[in-house]
C-alpha cells in the first residue's frame, strides 16, 4: 500500500474527503519525524513504538575495489510493533 491509497482508505473510514484524510496524514508524519529529529521517542500502546538508535561506526568493503573502508556510526529510526499487531499480523 503505499501513500495514496493509505490516504483513500483513512478518508473511506472516517468519512471524510480525501484532502482531508491527507492533512490529517502527512500531520501523522511529519508529528512522528520531528519527534525523532528530536531524540524522543513515540509509543503508541498496542501497535507500536518509533525511536532514534545509534548505530555503532564498523569496518566495510567498497564492493568495486575490495578495498577495507571504516563506515562511521548514525542515527537510524526504528519501528518495534506491539502485542497487539504482532497478534494481528499472525492470526
């Protein structure tokens, strides 16, 4: 599913127009991306949790030249469903 039909479908629930299914969406968003530009994280009981880990910095390879390379540490966002979804996902 991606952006586009989300929205049709949040609209289709709710009972409201399009345009606003996608306000109320990219709100979702960009609520949820300026949490975790901030170093907050956001649980939501039941479906899940959205936080920052830190990524250590570790040894790579260039795949072109085989040549060892040292791939600094980052921020990465990450997604942990809840009980509940995970129960959903799996019935």
């Amino acid at each position: 599913m991606n952006k586009s039909e989300l929205v049709s479908v949040i609209a289709e629930k709710m009972g409201v127009s399009k345009k606003e299914a996608e306000i109320a969406t990219n709100a979702f968003i960009s609520t949820v991306s300026t949490a975790l530009t901030e170093g907050r994280k956001i649980q939501l009981v039941g479906f899940g949790t959205f936080e920052v880990r830190e990524r250590a910095a570790r040894k790579g390879r260039n795949p072109q030249t085989g040549k060892e390379m040292l791939l600094p540490g980052r921020n990465v966002p990450v997604f942990k469903a809840g009980k509940s979804l995970k129960e959903a996902v799996n019935k």
